[in-house]
C-alpha cells in the first residue's frame, strides 16, 4: 500500500469496507469494536440512518458553492450553533489545524488592536497539541513535534505549565494576545485540566489584556459529556474552535468568537474555498440537534464512568490510571509496555484503540457506542492487557 499512499500515518496493514454503530469489517469480513471513531470524527458511529439521509438530500440539491454566497443550510446552522452554545460569529473551516490557524490569526490582529504591534504571543500548555501546520505546531507544547527538518517555526508562542499556580505570576505582560487553553489534553496523554487552575489562568491571562480561547477540536461535540468541555471548566473563553466530531464524519472545523474577540475579524482577513459548503453544514446539523441533547449527554457520562469503572476493577498490575472525562478515555500503562504494542494485539483481536503521549492507551469510540459493543471492546482489551501483564 506504501507504494500507493504515502504512510505517514504508520498505518496498519489493515483495509476496512463497512461499519455500523460502532463496529466495522473489513475486506475479509471480519469483525473490529470500533474504539477510535476516526480519532473522535465519527461521533454518531457508522450509518448512522439521519446523517446519511441528511448528506444524500443535501448532496442531490447542492454540494459546494463559493464563499462569495450564502447558503440556506449555512444559515439555518449558524444560527442554531451560535444561538445554542452563546456566540456571536463563527469561522468555518475544513479541520482542526484551520480552526486553531483562524483562532491564532484572530489573536494576533486582536492583539495589535489592543496594544500595538508587540502583542502578539499566543501562551499554550506544556503537553499540548494544536495541530500539523507550522503555526499550530509551533502552539504545539511537545517538543517532539518540532523536528529541526521543519524549521523554521513561527515565533510569538510561549508554553506553560497546566495546573501550575506558580507560573501564572509570569506567564503573562503587556506582549500577550492569547490564552490558548486544549481543555483536555487528548495527544499529550488524556491529561485533565483543574477547573479553578483554568479560570485563574484565564483570570490572569485577561488582566493582561489578552483574550482566552479554548482548543476543544477534541474535546467539543459532546466528547466529554457536555457539549462544551470549557462550560465545565468554566473560565467562559472568548474564542472556541472545534473540528473532528462536528459533521459526523465530513470533513470540517469551526472558530467560534464572542465578547471581545467579536468584530475582529474583517472581509479578507481570513478565508478557504471549501470552509462551510453545504455538505458539510447539512452533517453539522445533524450532529448537533442529535448530540446536544441532555439525554444524549448524559448517556455520554455514564457510559464513560462505567467503562472507567470497569478497567479500574479489573486490578490488572500493568495499569497504572484511569482517567479522561466522557467519552475521552486514557488508560495508562506501566513504562515498561509501549502503549503501541497494545494497540497492535487488540487490533489482532478485533479492537481499534489509539495511544496517546508516551504511556497511555486512549479510547474515543462514538458517542452512541451501544452497551453490547462497549462489553465487547471492554473484553478484548482486558484479555490483552492480561496477556501483557503475564510476561512482565
């Protein structure tokens, strides 16, 4: 397959035809638990009846049409997005790096305009990830994605600790444009957030001058049980971006602005052919009359403690944490593991899991993740983890 698709996703030798809820087959019929979701795009698993309904209409009526022009489905899930989670505007574009690239820019200009041309660095967290571009590599708090074969990257990016109450009495001055908080950290390693650490950065982020934003391109679309995971935190961000689960699957990111971060933005300032083509508003649509639903919400939560529970009993020595929030799931591993290797056997057995950081095996399956497929994976993955913990 290399010879066909550059593999810069060491991806596996594996080739899928066909899902359903949260399970998928592959070209030779077998059976996988689906406990990645696409990383988190796949909210609604596959199939779902609605959203393939609704991207069939929409794709028989109008698929694409320049920004130059509005569409109605645009206009109707603007409206419905905006008035629903409480923004003012919002910047469509076609993924996660876009979202936090339009976020960045927006910082930048709000900085100049509020300060002059010195303010203009974006302060991120130790541990984070923003994405593949080079800006929102270098935003990226992981100094493994900042290989020298890239450089040179962007400058105006400072990392701080999360969690660390020390560091907020320098972190920021008179140069800061942004706060740019991930509210979970997915890549890093599921790595939780404090609440009041989050609002005491964002607090001294403000006093500054600086605006907040939240990177919820993981996080947001119900992930962890509330549509927002920055509503759980509470520090209220004036710019939230979003991505991965927001269309169901079609590919598509959002930079939500409010408060002071609204009006900054201007015709010409930022823009993308494909950003917000109707295809992908009539899917976002979906999701979000289906997801932002306090019973589809709270269905979320339970699911996610219960498979945190479950882990946590089975007292298996290689298994160090348990943590995440929802549907956002880290479980970390003994150093003497790889997390990899784990992944690679519960693919053997019929499980699709992912790692993240440097210990941890992370679960992000759909959000409507039926019992019966939760008890399958949740069976693959403690015989694994069993047979894992037998040769150490």
């Amino acid at each position: 397959m290399e010879k066909i698709i550059v593999n810069n996703y060491g991806s596996f030798d594996v080739v899928f035809s066909k899902g359903k809820g949260a399970t998928m087959y592959d070209v030779n019929g077998k059976k996988y638990i689906d406990f990645i979701a696409g990383i988190g795009v796949n909210c609604l698993g596959h199939n779902y009846k609605p959203l393939v309904k609704a991207i069939q209409k929409q794709a028989a009526a109008q698929i694409h049409i320049s920004n130059y022009f509005f569409s109605d489905v645009g206009i109707c899930y603007s409206l419905d997005l905006l008035g629903e989670l409480g923004f003012d505007g919002a910047y469509f574009g076609n993924s996660g790096a876009e979202a936090n690239e339009a976020a960045i820019k927006l910082a930048r200009k709000y900085g100049e305009l509020n300060g002059g041309a010195k303010r203009k660095t974006v302060v991120t967290l130790e541990s984070s990830f923003h994405g593949r571009t080079l800006a929102t590599l270098t935003a990226t708090g992981q100094d493994k994605f900042h290989p020298a074969c890239f450089a040179p990257y962007p400058e105006g990016f400072k990392t701080i600790k999360a969690n660390d109450y020390e560091c907020l009495k320098t972190a920021f001055d008179d140069t800061t444009a942004a706060l740019f908080i991930e509210c979970i950290q997915g890549e890093g390693g599921v790595n939780l957030i404090e609440p009041d650490w989050a609002k005491a950065a964002a607090d001294a982020a403000r006093k500054a001058g600086a605006i907040v934003m939240a990177d919820e391109v993981q996080t947001g679309v119900g992930r962890t049980g509330s549509f927002l995971a920055s509503d759980e935190l509470g520090f209220e961000p004036e710019v939230v971006t979003l991505a991965k689960g927001i269309a169901g699957g079609i590919p598509m990111g959002a930079c939500l602005f409010r408060g002071k971060a609204n009006g900054v933005f201007v015709a010409g300032d930022h823009q993308s052919t494909f950003a917000g083509n109707p295809l992908a508003v009539s899917a976002a649509q979906v999701v979000l009359d289906t997801v932002n639903n306090p019973k589809f919400l709270d269905r979320v939560k339970k699911a996610g403690d219960y498979i945190r529970s479950e882990i946590s009993s089975w007292n298996i020595p290689i298994v160090k944490n348990v943590r995440g929030k929802g549907l956002m799931i880290g479980t970390q591993i003994d150093k003497s593991i790889k997390p990899f290797d784990i992944e690679v056997k519960c693919l053997e057995k019929g499980l699709c899991t992912t790692t993240a950081g440097s210990d941890v095996v992370r679960f992000l399956p759909p959000l409507n993740i039926s019992d019966k497929e939760i008890k399958e994976g949740l069976a693959i993955f403690k015989s694994v983890l069993e047979e894992f913990a037998s040769r150490a």
